[in-house]
C-alpha cells in the first residue's frame, strides 16, 4: 500500500529525515517510535503534504500512485488521514460543516453524490458515540476552546468519518487521560481491517498495550534503525531510547 | 478652504431652484434648510486634511457633476424588479423608495398594529408635524458633518415610521432603497421614532440597480424611546461605481436596547458615520457590521459611541474582508463623559486581508474621563493561517474552498449575531456569493 524509499526531508534548510525505508502493506498496523527530535512528526506531515516539510529525495508510492506529485487534498480524496499531534483550531467554522465538507469533497473526488445536511449529521452522529463525544461537538467551532483530549478525541472522529485507507496518527496518544487513551485505540481498532493500514506515530508505548502492532520501528536521528515485533514496544518502555543510541553509535 | 467650500456650487444652485420650486415647505423646515445649505457651501466636501477624512479622498465625489435626483426621470421598475431587490416576503410592511423619491406603488404599509405610521416623510409633516418636527435633524449633526449638512438642506421627502409606546411589531420592516439612474445624487432620509416600551425591527436595504457613477447620500434619525427595543439592520449592495455615504445617528433614552447590524458589499466607496448616543441610564447598544470588499473599493466606519450618562453598555464588533486592492478605514470613537460611571463599553475591530494589496487603517479612539467604568478595545488585522489551510487540505478541500471557508468561518461571529430571517439566510448567500460557493459550509449548525 505505501512504499517509502530513501525518502530524505528537511524543514528549513535543515534534513530531519534521512534516507528512511519503510513498507506498509493492506491490513497491517505500524508503530513508529522514537525519542524527540528523532524525525517522527516530520514523516507524518511529509507523507501528508505539508508545504513546509521539503522532500530532498527518494519516493514514496502510495496505492501505485507517486505520492509525493499529488497535492495535500489528493492525497486525502485518495483515502490517506493525517490525525495532527496539533489539530487546529479554526474559528467560525462548526465541526459539522467542516465535516460535511471533508465528506462532499471527497465524495465528489470518487465520483459520489453530495450529501446533504440531514445525511451528513445522521452520519457524524453515529460516530460521535464511538469516541464519546457529546452532539453540541458538531456545532461548535473546530477545536477552539476545546481540551487537549477533546482535540485528539475529534481527530479521531474525523477519522472515523472519512473511513480512511491510510491512517497515520501523529502522537495522537500524547497527553491523553487513560479513559481519552482507550477512546482513541477503539477508534483506532475499529479501523482496523484487510484493506486499511495504519502508522501510529508515537512516543510512548502505551497505547500498544490497546492497539496491536504488527510492526514496530525505531526512527532514531531521521532513520528507522530498528524494526521488529511488538515485543521491541516493550523492550523500548523497559528500557528508555538511550540503548537505541549506544547500539547506532557501535554500527556506525 | 471655509468661504467657498469645494464642490458647492452646483449643488447651491441645485438649492436655489428648489427654494424657487413649487415645494410648500413648512416654515420651520425651510428655514432649517436655508441654515444646513449655509453650513454646507461653508464647509464644502471634506478633504484629508480633516481629521474625520484623513483616509478618505473625496476628490473624485466632489469633482463629479451629480444632478439632484428629482430633476432626473427614475426607471420604471417592474414588481418583479422590486421583489427580488427586497429582502423581506412581500408580508413584510415596506416603502420603497427609488433614487431617493418615494414609489407609493410598491410599498405596501398593510398589517401595521393601529396608531403605527409608517409613512413617507412627505405625508408624515402633514398627518404628524409635531413629531416631525420635534426629531427631524435634531438628532444628526448636520452642523458638524458636511453629509447631514447636505442631506438637510434639501429634505424633501423619505421614510418616516413611528411606533407608539407598548407596540411590539414581529414582521421587520423594510425600508428598500433603489439606486437606478446614473450621475444622480438620491438623497434618502430616515426617521425612526420609537415610543416607550415598543419593539421592533428596521431594516434599510440599498440595492444598486446601475453599475453607473450616482452618489447616494442616506441620513437615518432614529429615537429610542424609554424601554424600547430596536434592531436596526443596513444591508448595501450598491452598485459598482455609486458613491455611498451614510449617516447613522441614535438617540437612546432611559432602559431602551438598540441593535445595528451593518453588511457592506457593494459601492466603490462607502462611508458610514455612525452615533448612538445614550440619553439615559440603563441604555444598551450593539453595533456590529461586516464588509467584504474587493477590487478598488473602499470603506470607511467611523463610529462614535457617547456614553452621556451612567450605567450604559455599548458593544461593537466590526469585521472586514479585504481583497484585491481594496482598503479599509475604522474609526471607532468612545466617549465616557465625567458623569457617566458604571459605563461597560468595547469595541473589535478585525480584517481579515486576503490579498498583498489592501490597506487598512484602524483607530481605537476612546475619550474617557469618568473613572468606574470598563472599556476595553482590540484590533486585529491578518492574512489567513498557512496552518489552517493545510489542515483544511489534509482534509480534501483544495486551496481555494479552504480559503473559503476560513473566510466565511471569519465572518461568523458576525452573522451568528442575526437572528431574523431572511436576513440571516440573505447574509449567508450573499457570502456565499460574494466568497464563492463552498461545499458543505450552509444549512450546518
């Protein structure tokens, strides 16, 4: 589904990410891990389109598409999500209509009918049960004046109302009280099928104990460094990142 | 630049010939006349060096060979016409008024509660000239403002509505304003007499029906009574090339509650003098108004609240979207007087610029020389977030519908305000309109 080759970003001049590989296939969950700094967030926002993060080489094939010549909105209406370790805050604009915009761009990109208001709140107000939130949440304004919870927790809901074939959630577990924490690794679960695939950015191993991954990958001065089973999950809550640095330092 | 003011003459000579007309003004009106024409060929048209006018060019206006009005034949508008230039369900009391000059034939004044007139000013000075007389340019300042000068020096005709006290009236009324003949100056002018404890809504609704050069120069007196409560709302849609001034004065007495709501879009430059002044304790006033402006258009708010009296609270939140090479003036002038303790006044004013070529000038002005009172003020100017945009685009919307919404996402805390319908589905589509059309951002909560 997504093939990163020698994929190289950098953010003001600067390479963040360097030379990294990875391949995500249909059905598959992904755990990248990494301290600060290690490049995790700048793989997110490049892989999503973001103008600030330069590509400075390799590529990246998503879907058999060259992903990196598609714009941020192609890349959405062709099923790739980004859940922002920052979601923004957008004033004047009630979650619903943002929502229903997401919906209809992107229906009309697959050659699907608009929905209309009532179709479009029917739908949201499904999902709004499965990460808990109240319905006065649509009516508000995009994540202004919510908590940090609420914020990851509309993440989530987006998720789970554009139904993407790619989900990469961004230190979406960040923060999070363990009841948001649970909330978000259903949401998760519940995207979880043969035909999606999932990269869940992440600092912590937490919310692996909720989500299962089928890999987990070290990222560790913009490269991934190691990748293995869950059981490196653990390993890295055991033991901290600092090993992760000897054991680079000793092959380099 | 006081003797001979610039560009008065014509309009002198307009004055004389109306002095000379078959016009059988009451003597009090005519002398009122005689004094705001002086005041006006004194004064002449503003230009930059007055401090009211410092971003401001009246040059091409006052350089412009306008004939009055009455002296030019109005088209002939078909109902249709007049109905789709309407905000309001023909339901909705309404007096029309074309180039300035009452149209009888398209007003409708039925369903108005006994002892309300809504009526032309004309009629007005003969079925009510106590009350006319009493209000008419005792409010407006037309000794220091040149537009009220030269409103007042040729009052004719024009809208007249009063409602007595303890009325309340559900259906808005609808004052509809046509420009339609080029190179004319139309010269509407309103009164508004609210008696104590009424409720009512009011609505003016200038709508350009030529894309011609004309100068429209609106005076609107409205007095709210003891207790009443009146929502005031300006919706202008002038043609491209029209010239439009407005003067706006309100004159709060004791507990009552006065709301304007202003939506700007049209004319090339448009210029509102706002004034709501407190007469008595107790008074509440919001004042909110949007402007999208694009090309070379220019808009100008200036907006005096005068705190004359204790125990008041003023609102104002004035927002402006700015494209193209568009520019933006906002005065906004709050006077607390020493007298006026326990004042809670504020006042926003934000542009949202949307292009590298508009300019905006924004003056906070607060006077205030009680000491218990609470005032406070914020301007803010900014292009849209790079940030918001991505997300809006890692969302599926592409560059221009993101900047859509986030436009219209801007604008809100303004419409949100509106209540009324259609004047809130009016605003929505007109927006919509005006910012182009957006999937998803109408009919959601």
């Amino acid at each position: 589904m997504l093939s990163i080759r020698d994929l190289s970003v950098g953010v003001e001049g600067k390479t963040i990410v360097r030379h990294l590989n990875l391949e995500v296939r249909a059905g598959e969950v992904h755990a990248v891990m990494g301290p600060n700094g290690s490049g995790k967030s700048t793989l997110a926002q490049a892989l999503a389109g973001h103008p600030a993060y330069a590509v400075t080489g390799g590529e990246v094939t998503y879907l058999g598409r060259d992903l990196l010549a598609m714009s941020p909105e192609d890349r959405a209406r062709a099923g790739l999500f980004l859940a922002f370790q920052y979601p923004i805050e957008i004033p004047g604009v009630s979650n619903a209509a943002f929502l229903k915009a997401a919906i209809n761009e992107q229906r009309a990109a697959r050659g699907l009918d608009e929905l209309d208001a009532m179709d479009v709140l029917e739908r949201l107000e499904q999902k709004l049960q499965l990460v808990e939130m109240d319905k006065s949440f649509l009516s508000r304004p995009v994540n202004e004046g919510f908590s940090g919870g609420e914020k990851k927790r509309n993440e989530i809901l987006q998720m789970a109302v554009l139904e993407p074939t790619l989900a990469i959630l961004d230190e979406t577990d960040s923060g999070l009280d363990i009841d948001a924490l649970k909330i978000v690794a259903q949401g998760v679960n519940r995207l979880r099928r043969p035909d999606n695939a999932i990269i869940l950015v992440t600092h912590y191993q937490r919310i692996l104990q909720y989500v299962e991954p089928d890999h987990v990958h070290v990222l560790f001065d913009g490269r991934i460094v190691k990748s293995a089973g869950k059981e490196l999950a653990l390993e890295l809550e055991r033991r901290g990142y600092d090993w992760i640095r000897d054991e680079v330092g000793a092959v380099a | 630049m006081t003797s001979i003011g610039a560009g008065t003459d014509r309009y002198l000579a307009e004055f004389e010939s109306l002095e000379r007309g078959a016009d059988r003004a009451p003597a009090w009106l005519a002398a009122l006349r005689r004094e705001a024409m002086a005041r006006f060929a004194e004064r002449g048209f503003p230009t930059t060096r007055d401090e009211d006018w410092r971003y401001t060019n009246l040059g091409p206006l006052a350089a412009t060979p306008f004939r009055a009005a009455g002296a030019v034949a109005s088209l002939n508008l078909s109902s249709e016409t007049v109905d789709r230039a309407a905000i309001g369900p023909s339901a909705w009391p309404r007096l029309v008024f074309v180039d300035g000059r009452y149209a009888p034939e398209h007003s409708s004044r039925q369903r108005l509660p006994g002892g309300a007139c809504l009526s032309s000013l004309a009629e007005a000075m003969t079925t009510d000239p106590e009350l006319v007389q009493r209000h008419l340019a005792r409010h407006a300042h037309w000794d220091a403002d040149v537009f009220a000068a030269l409103s007042t020096a040729f009052v004719q005709d024009g809208a007249f509505l009063h409602i007595p006290a303890e009325t309340a009236i559900t259906a808005p009324i609808e004052l509809l304003l046509l420009t339609t003949v080029p190179g004319a100056l139309a010269q509407p002018r309103i009164l508004v007499v609210a008696g104590p404890h009424s409720r009512f809504t009011v609505v003016e609704r200038y709508v350009g029906l030529t894309d011609d050069t004309c100068f429209v120069n609106a005076v609107t007196e409205m007095v709210v009574g003891p207790g009443a409560s009146v929502d005031h709302y300006v919706l202008q849609e002038q043609g491209a090339s029209t010239f439009h001034m407005a003067t706006i004065h309100a004159a709060l007495e004791r507990d009552s509650a006065f709301s304007t709501c202003e939506a700007t879009f049209g004319a090339r430059l448009a210029r509102t003098t706002l004034t709501v002044r407190f007469g008595g304790e107790g008074g509440r006033g919001s004042l909110a108004g949007l402007y999208v402006t694009s090309g070379r258009q220019h808009v100008d708010h200036h907006v005096t609240v005068d705190h004359a009296v204790p125990r008041c609270s003023s609102r104002q939140l004035y927002k402006g979207v700015l494209d193209g090479s568009a520019r933006a003036v906002f005065n906004g002038r709050v006077i607390v007087r020493p007298d006026a303790q326990k004042t809670d006044a504020s006042q926003t004013n934000k542009h949202l610029l949307l292009s590298d070529g508009v300019e905006v000038d924004s003056k906070p002005q607060l006077e205030i020389f009680a000491d218990d009172v609470k005032c406070t003020h914020g301007a803010a100017e900014g292009q849209l977030a790079p940030e918001a945009i991505f997300y809006l685009r890692s969302r599926g919307l592409d560059d221009t519908a993101a900047r859509r919404l986030l436009t219209l996402g801007f604008v809100r805390e303004v419409v949100d305000r509106i209540t009324v319908e259609p004047i809130r589905s009016y605003l929505d589509r007109t927006l919509e309109a005006r910012l182009g059309t957006e999937r998803g951002s109408k009919e959601m909560p």
